[in-house]
C-alpha cells in the first residue's frame, strides 16, 4: 500500500521584499527545496506549497531568510 501525502500549503509574510529581484530570489529559494510558491510583491507574501514528507516549512522559511529576507507566518499557514 502506497500512502500519498497530501500537499500542504502556508501563507508567509516578506515585509523587507521590495523589488521583482526579491521576488525572483525569494521564488528561487522556495523551489531549490523542492516547494512551489507563488510570490507577490504587492502583498508582500508567498503562498507556499509543499509536500510535507519532503520538506518541512522550516526547510522553506530558512531557505528564504538565507537571502536576507525577514519571514513570518502568516494567516492560512499550516
């Protein structure tokens, strides 16, 4: 029997994101470890998806705050 995670999705605040560099960066950092997110810089958030026996949203925040972004959770997160 094959058991199939179901993808989890999280809703992350970028305050200091303020240019479509940061997007690119920031929508980098989510899919080098393995999410999906759709990046906006008009709300200044992500919406993240993630298969959780993968990685974990940790894995996602730090990837992102490795490029100096401040990351909090925000309404909607796991």
């Amino acid at each position: 029997m094959i058991l199939v995670m179901p993808m989890v999705k999280a809703v992350l605040k970028i305050p200091n994101m303020s240019c479509k560099h940061c997007v690119m960066r920031i929508t980098k950092a989510i899919e080098r470890v393995g999410a999906k997110g759709e990046v906006t810089l008009e709300e200044k958030k992500a919406v993240v998806e993630f298969d959780p026996g993968k990685v974990t949203l940790d894995d996602i925040i730090n990837a992102i705050k490795r490029y100096g972004y401040e990351v909090e959770i925000g309404e909607g997160g796991c």
